[in-house]
C-alpha cells in the first residue's frame, strides 16, 4: 500500500512546486498561496475600508462621461460622417434589409399582407423536409413537433422572429468564418494570428458584445445581427481549421503527386474529407447564435428573448418559463438537426436498410409536398395564421405559476436556509474582503496568484488588466462580480469532481449522465434564470445558483474525461497493492487528473462569468447590473460601456491565469 500511495505523489510533485533555486529551499505552490493569503488577511485587519475605490451607483468617472460625450457625438454626426455614411450605415443597412426579407418570410405582415409570406404550415412543411434531406426521417419527426409545439404555445411570431435573426446570423457568420478556417487550416502564419483573436472573442461574455454594437449601429435588429456573428463566428473558424488540419498528410501528398493545383487539392480532397467536421463546427456556430439572439433581446432585438427579459422584468415566472421551453425546443430542434447532417452519409453506408434506394424519389415527392404546403399557407388564411389561441401556453405558464406558488410555500424553509447559510457563510465575507481591501492590496494579491499559479508571463497580464480595471472606474463593482464569480467557480469544482469521478470511474453511469449534460449546454444562457428566480427570488444568490447549473455541464464532461484517461494498469496496480476506492480516487486518479481539473476550472470560470453578468437582470447587480442600465438609461451608457470592459478584463485575466496553470500542470 505504502507503495501504491508514493507513487501519485512523486507525479504530483513537479506541479505543485514553484521553481526552486538549485540547493535552495523548496517552495510548493501551496506554500506560496498560503503566504500571500496570511499576509492579505493581516493587512485587511489593519487597513479595512481604505482605499477602496468605491463608487455609487449614480456617480460617473471622467471615462464614463468621456463614453457619453463620443455616443452623443456619434448620434449627432451619424448621418454627416464618412465612416458612418460608407461604412457602417451601409453594414447596417445590409444587414438590416437581409433580417427583414427573412422575416417577410416567415414571421413578420409584408407588402401590405396582413401575415408573412409563408405562413405555419409552408414553415413547418419546409422544416420537415430539410430536416429529412440532411438528416433521417426521425429527426424530421422531431422538428415536426417542435416547430407545431411552438404555434401550440402561442409563440409561433416570437418563434419565427428568434429563427429569422439566427439563420441570418449564422449565413453571414459562415460567409467569413468558412473560408477564413480554410485558410487557419492551410497556413501555420495565419493560425498564429487569428487564434489569440479567436481565444479573446470566446472569452468576451456574451453581454458585452451588446454595448459597443449599439454604438456603431443602433440599437434594433442590426445591432443584433451583427453581435451574433461576431459571436457565432469563432466555433466555426476553429472547427474548420482543425477539420482541414486533421486531413492524414499522405492524403494532401497523393494529391500533389497526381499533378493537383492547390485549388483542386482544396475542392476535390481536403474539404470533401472534412465535411463532417465542417458541419459539426456549423452546428456549434448555430447553437452560439441562437444564445446570442436571445439575450440581444436587451438592445431591442425581436423574438423569444424579448418575452422571457420582459416577464425576468416583471418577475413573471410562468410567461418566461413558457417562452424559455421554446427557446429550449429550438435549441433541441436545430441541434438535432444539424448533429444528424454531419452523421448522415456515414449512418447510411452502415445501414442495411433497403429503403435507402428509394431515397431519391421520395425526396423528390416530399419537395412536391413541401411546393404545395408553402403555396397553401402563402394563399389561404388557414394555413397562414396557426389555428388555435395558444391555450398549452397558458396551461404551461399557469403550472408554472402554480409550481412556483407552491415552492415559494413549501420550500421556502429550505432555499432561504441553503441561502442565507452559504451566502451569510461563504460569499459576504469573501466580498467583504475584496471590496473593503484597498484596490492596491486587493491588486497585489490577484497578481502574485498569477504568477503563483500561470507563471510571470501570467503574472504580467494579470498585472495590466488590474491596472485597466482601476482605470474603469468601476473596482469595487468588478471585485463583487468576482467574488460571485469565484464562489460559483468553487461550487462547479465541488459539483464537477463528484460527478467528474463517477463518470469517470462507471461507464453506465457516463451513458446515463452524458446526454443530460449534452442537452444542458444546448439551452442559452436566459433558460437557466427561471426556475431559479422561482426559487430563490430576485437576489444575486439566483444568479449564483444559476451560474453553477449553467458550467457545470462541462467541467463534468472534462473532468470525467481526465479521470477515465489515467491509465488502468496505474489503477490495476494501486488496487493490487490494496488501496481502497477511496485511495484509488484521491492518491492516483484525481492527481494524475491535475490538468483536466485545471482546464475544467478554466472553463468553468469563463462559463460562470458570463452567467453572473446576466444575473444582472435578476438582482445579481455589480457589473451585470451596470451593463444593463447602461442599455436602459441614456445617461449611464457609458458606465455601462466600462462594465462591459471590465468584464472583458475579468475574463482574460482569468483566462490565461487558468490556461497557463493547465499547461504547467499538464507538463
């Protein structure tokens, strides 16, 4: 046994340990975190309440005063100033004619109709049959019944407003993102160039693509349009470049051999060999799209996400969980769909199904059908307008309301215990000690855990988004976001290493989890506020909470990853030597685990950043509260500009803090 227990320690050693001077005393990383902690809490004792940068919640900085004074320069000479009138005027007009010809389409009255072009069953018809030609009959079946589920609700325009502004989205975002991972896949120079980019526009949570948007171009559908592109465009640039990278060299080489130009090589192997890729990075595009949608309902933007922020608003539990189930519906819908797509060739070569020569003329026959769906629901009024008045709505957002009337009731007990017992235990008097730490000591700390942890160059980044954060004006309120933040981080760990491990350790146990955790990270963001605002009412404990159920899904998945990947001779080995299960987990598998538990942590801090900024519409206040009355208060946009950047602060700081500690843990 004594044996058994070394071992994982001896691997263990090099990454706990910063590096020593050769003869000198060894300083672990524990060590030094512990030092810096003791001297932090002796200096907060001495030093409580000085220098805290505090700021309240009407004032405004000279930076934020300096944003009000170029948005209203902006808004005055809009329609005088070149780059206005050449460039960005003519984006957003671009931009907005092609979300409005969609919309004619499918959801919005056009040319004097009272209803779209093509009504509910020419949609749902043409949805049924796209669905089926890339996919199966199956997930036609599917987005059938969502896409009817949706009219069921009484959302069908809200519906089809959500659907218009993401394929628009996702169209224009492939336009670039295609040809520009095409090119990251080709060219190593290029690759280097655009993945810090990348790496920074994954990063941004999704609130603060909102403010700068309405800036150039208004706020309404383009604003809209143009922050998911921006948004959705990454995944598939990424997933693209590692598609054509993936393709074996030999390939490439027999093609070069058989006299190829580079443009034969590109249309004629690579891309037909990474098609499946491809599709999977457009399925990701779509997903990241459709969550973007719906929180740019916070800068006017139509559809499903405009129901759910007015009824979060108003505190209407049932409206937004009726309209967050559609969201989810969607989600499902378009998942399957285009999860299928890039499965579907290979599904058919392994199947014996003999109906599969028959697949030609029956699409054939299906598009007949779908030609005539569409020419009925664009001529008669029955198949325009979705019959019915939406009652499975009501009766969906009525239990809601019941549900919730009967957990405020019946639970309160115990969620304000839960709450108040980890809020009054945990997160007060961490906030405490870094809000009412002085800036400089508070700035200290966050940089000697960068370079504890990352090394100097992480210490360096660490050091100037500090120095930017004080520069926002807005310390105090970004040192609450982050103590929100960590404590969410630390409750995803605790949630994300118990079910990382069994996971990890019960293939049953993966099969079962998995797909629940799969469909939790096709749900947006908005989703996860409802039940919980139920809950817990509007506090930033709602958010917190939400942030946990919203992240964890992937640290679980990484983390249960890491730990199935230890070798099982290892585990043979500890078990042979007469380690319990519970030795097995702590003294190999989770050490030998260090950097899938440091990546999960990365990862985790970035998801629940996002998540506690959008807590802001739910009491979370600080920085997500700043942003959005940046949106709703003309005279706050520009302290609502500087959250926005602070955020983007947290965000990198925590990046490359936690990247560069997974890549000396993997080491």
């Amino acid at each position: 046994m004594t044996v058994a227990i070394e071992k994982p320690e001896q691997v263990e050693k090099p990454a706990d340990k910063a590096t020593p001077r050769e003869g000198g005393p060894k300083v672990t990383r524990s060590m030094a975190v512990g030092a810096i902690v003791v001297v932090w809490l002796l200096l907060f004792a001495l030093l409580r309440g000085k220098q805290t940068l505090s700021l309240a919640a009407a004032d405004l900085t000279a930076l934020h005063r300096w944003f009000n004074d170029v948005n209203d320069s902006i808004g005055a000479n809009r329609n005088s100033n070149p780059l206005f009138l050449y460039f960005f005027n003519e984006i957003r007009l671009v931009i907005d004619n092609l979300v409005t010809f969609v919309q004619d389409l499918i959801s919005q009255p056009s040319a004097g109709r009272p209803l779209p072009q093509i009504g509910w069953l020419g949609v749902v018809g043409i949805t049924g049959y796209v669905s089926w030609a890339v996919g199966n009959w199956r997930v036609a079946l599917l987005a059938v019944a969502g896409f009817t589920f949706f009219g069921l609700q009484g959302l069908w325009q809200e519906s089809m407003d959500t659907l218009a502004l993401t394929l628009s989205a996702v169209l224009v975002a492939l336009l670039f993102a295609i040809p520009l991972g095409v090119w990251a896949g080709l060219s190593d120079r290029f690759n280097r160039i655009v993945t810090p980019l990348l790496d920074f526009m994954q990063t941004m949570p999704t609130f603060v693509y909102l403010a700068p948007m309405t800036l150039f171009f208004l706020i309404g559908p383009a604003s809209a349009t143009v922050a998911t592109v921006i948004y959705a465009a990454p995944p598939a640039i990424r997933i693209t470049a590692h598609a054509i990278r993936s393709v074996p060299g030999t390939t490439a080489e027999a093609a070069d051999s058989l006299g190829a130009t580079r443009w034969q090589s590109l249309l004629k192997v690579l891309l037909p060999m990474s098609k499946r890729t491809v599709v999977m990075g457009v399925n990701q595009s779509i997903m990241a799209a459709l969550a973007m949608v719906t929180i740019t309902a916070l800068i006017d933007a139509p559809g499903l996400g405009k129901t759910v922020v007015q009824a979060l608003q108003s505190l209407d539990v049932g409206t937004a969980f009726n309209a967050g189930l559609a969201i989810v519906v969607m989600a499902i819908v378009l998942d399957r769909v285009t999860t299928a797509a890039s499965t579907r060739e290979e599904t058919a070569r392994r199947s014996k199904n003999h109906f599969l020569r028959w697949r030609k003329p029956l699409l054939g026959a299906g598009a007949a059908v779908t030609v005539v769906l569409v020419y009925l629901s664009h001529t008669y009024l029955w198949a325009a307008e979705f019959p019915g008045d939406g009652g499975t709505g009501s009766s969906i957002a009525s239990a809601a309301d019941s549900a919730t009337t009967w957990a405020q009731d019946n639970l309160s007990g115990l969620t304000n215990a839960f709450r108040d017992a980890l809020t009054n235990g945990l997160l007060n008097p961490f906030q405490s000690l870094l809000t009412d730490s002085p800036w400089w000591l508070v700035a200290a700390v966050l940089v000697g855990f960068g370079v504890v942890f990352g090394g100097p160059r992480a210490g360096i980044t660490a050091a100037v988004c500090v120095g930017l954060l004080v520069g926002t004006g807005l310390w105090s309120d970004a040192m609450t976001t982050l103590a929100s933040t960590v404590v969410a981080t630390v409750l995803v760990m605790l949630l994300g290493i118990v079910l990382g491990v069994w996971m990890g350790r019960s293939t049953m146990v993966d099969r079962l989890l998995r797909p629940t955790l799969d469909a939790a990270q096709v749900m947006p963001p908005f989703v996860y506020l409802v039940p919980f605002l139920a809950l817990f009412g509007a506090t930033r404990f709602t958010a917190i909470v939400a942030a946990v159920v919203y992240a964890a899904p992937v640290a679980v998945k990484i983390i249960a990853d890491g730990v199935r990947a230890v070798p099982a001779t290892t585990v043979e080995a500890a078990t042979s030597a007469g380690c319990n299960t519970w030795q097995i987990i702590t003294k190999v598998q989770l050490p030998m685990s260090r950097g899938a538990l440091t990546l999960a942590t990365n990862q985790g801090l970035i998801y629940v950043l996002s998540m506690v900024v959008v807590g802001g519409l739910v009491g979370a206040g600080a920085l997500g509260y700043d942003v959005v009355a940046g949106f709703s208060q003309s005279e706050l946009y520009g302290k609502g500009l500087a959250a926005g950047l602070a955020i983007v602060l947290l965000g990198v700081m925590f990046d490359r803090i936690t990247q560069a500690a997974a890549r000396r843990a993997s080491a």
